[in-house]
C-alpha cells in the first residue's frame, strides 16, 4: 500500500475525513454530522469512528498521521482548542491526545483556515509558491499564512485573523471589540446587513445579493453598490497585507467566490491604490481565486504529517 494520512475537517455542524496519498491523490472520503447535542463523549467518539474507519480500508500500516482542521486557536504545544464558538464541547479539552489515545497514532491539530491554506500550498492554486497568503470569505471572515512552506501561527496561534483587520478607521462596530473590521464590511454577513440597511431584504442571503447583482434595475444598481464596497474593503487588507509580507500571491475563497466579476475589480483597484509594493511590482504580486474550493481544509490537514515532520527554515 503507498503511504497515506487522514485529513479531518471538523465544523460546526458537519465533519469530513478523507484519506490522502503523499502524491496528493484522494483515495477516499467520509462525510457525517457532528452530534454537540449529545455531548463532548458522542462528538469525541464520531471523530474516532470516521478515521478508524478510513484506517481499516487503507491500512495502519501505510498511515503516516492524522491531522484535524478545527475551528478556533489552536494552543500547538498543548493540543488545545480555545475561543471556538463552534465547538464548545471541544473548549479546553486534550482534543489531539484525546484522539492520539484512542487511536495509537500521531495526531495533529490546526486551525481550518490554516488549513486550507495549506491545502492551496500544497495541491491547489499555490501549488509550487512557498510564500501565500489565503483569505476565506464565508460568514465571517478567516485566513492563513504559508512562510516557506510552512504555517505561520504567531506566537499562541492567532496569526491570519484577517477578517480583524481595520480597513475603514470609524467603521461599523465589530464584536471583537473593534470598529471598521473587514469582517464587518466585506464577510457574507456584511452583505446581508447592507442589502437590509438598503431595503433590498430584511433577510437576504449573499447568493441572493450576487443574482440581484445581475439585474438592470434600482435592485442591481444597488446591490452592485454592495459588492463596491465588499471589494474596496478587500483591497484596502490586500493592501496592508502585500505591503507587510511582500510575498508572491494572495489567494481568496469560500462562499462569496461566485461574486467574483461584482467585488474583484474594485478589490483589484483599491489595492493598488494603496500599496506601493504592489504598484512596484505587479508582475511578481498576484491576487487570485483559490482552487480547491471545500476540499482545501482536508488537504491541508492530511498534509501535516509529513509538513511537521520536514524541517523548518532557519
């Protein structure tokens, strides 16, 4: 049997588990619901029951680790997860020894939107590229750093909260205790409240915003006055985030994808704009659509098994 691991994308509601050979070939995939009502022991035991079950297909052999994506900072050392509003079951718990016990096998923890992207470093559109940043769009607003191929994390695991980012100084206030955060101008939510605030719908979906989008009406007009905004508070983090780390590409995925043609111009603009580094070197400085869609999450994950075991650069 070729080597393989299992990568674990653990949400709110949902979990996936797929095994992955080292080439990067999906060789099997599990999907399921995670049960938080019965309890931290039902959840525990669904997680257990997914890889065990990928493990006797594939081999035990063979597998060279386990990694789960799970919402939250990840406290590395400890193998905690803190500040998960997802997963409050898993608050504070020994998730990965947890899971390392019941399973005889090495175990990984990592934040989902680390590892996604991770999965875009390693199989999708930053495949090659060893320094990227990724932005999820989504209900909120996440993302991850890739330093020389690794994970960036900082220093208790809080590096890539990108969607905490000021981008409008004075902005709509934010539950984290700031105003102007990207979160709150350009997340899935965010467009929500602004097509209520500009009577389109009291609860309007961003898809619904994105098809309003289309029409030659008062409706489009103002739903693609939306989406301006959503994409010059995009440009205005790519920005800062291209004039901090200066690295090769800047992915964004998730949800608000489909919006691309309504919010990607005047992202594009902005962001030029107001960096200089991007200005200087726009041939070398890319800013695109990642690839892997849903499944970089479990990519990401099956890859750190053999990430952590790599050195990393000095």
């Amino acid at each position: 049997m070729p080597e393989y691991s299992i990568g674990m994308d653990l949400g709110g509601t949902n979990l996936r588990a797929a095994a992955i050979a080292r080439d990067g070939t999906l060789l099997d995939k599990i999907a399921g619901a995670t049960n938080f009502a019965e309890g931290r022991e039902a959840v525990l035991s669904d997680i257990v029951s997914a890889i065990s079950q990928l493990r006797d297909r594939h081999g035990a052999a063979s597998l060279a680790g386990i990694g789960v994506g799970i919402p939250g900072f990840i406290r590395m050392k400890e193998g905690i997860v803190s500040g998960s509003n997802n997963l409050p079951y898993l608050e504070n718990v020994p998730v990965r020894d947890e899971i390392s016990r019941r399973l005889g096998a090495l175990v990984i923890l990592e934040n989902d939107a680390n590892a996604a992207a991770l999965g875009e470093h390693w199989m999708g559109a930053g495949r090659g590229v060893g320094d990227l940043v990724l932005l999820t769009l989504g209900t909120g607003i996440g993302g991850g750093i890739i330093s020389g191929g690794h994970v960036l994390r900082g220093t208790v695991g809080m590096a890539g909260e990108f969607g905490h980012m000021t981008v409008i100084p004075n902005g709509n206030p934010c539950g984290c205790g700031n105003q102007g955060c990207l979160e709150k101008h350009a997340s899935a939510t965010a467009v929500t409240a602004m097509a209520r605030l500009m009577q389109l719908g009291e609860e309007l979906s961003a898809a619904q915003v994105y098809e309003l989008a289309g029409r030659d009406d008062l409706s489009g007009e103002k739903a693609r006055t939306i989406w301006r905004v959503v994409g010059e508070a995009l440009g205005a983090a790519l920005a800062s985030l291209i004039n901090a780390f200066n690295f090769p590409l800047y992915l964004l995925s998730g949800g608000m994808l489909p919006a691309w043609k309504y919010f990607a111009p005047h992202m594009l603009r902005t962001a030029r704009e107001r960096s200089f580094t991007l200005r200087a070197t726009p041939n070398e400085t890319r800013i695109e659509q990642a690839t892997l869609g849903s499944q970089a999450g479990l990519f990401g994950a099956a890859y750190l098994p053999w990430l952590e075991s790599a050195p990393r650069p000095v």
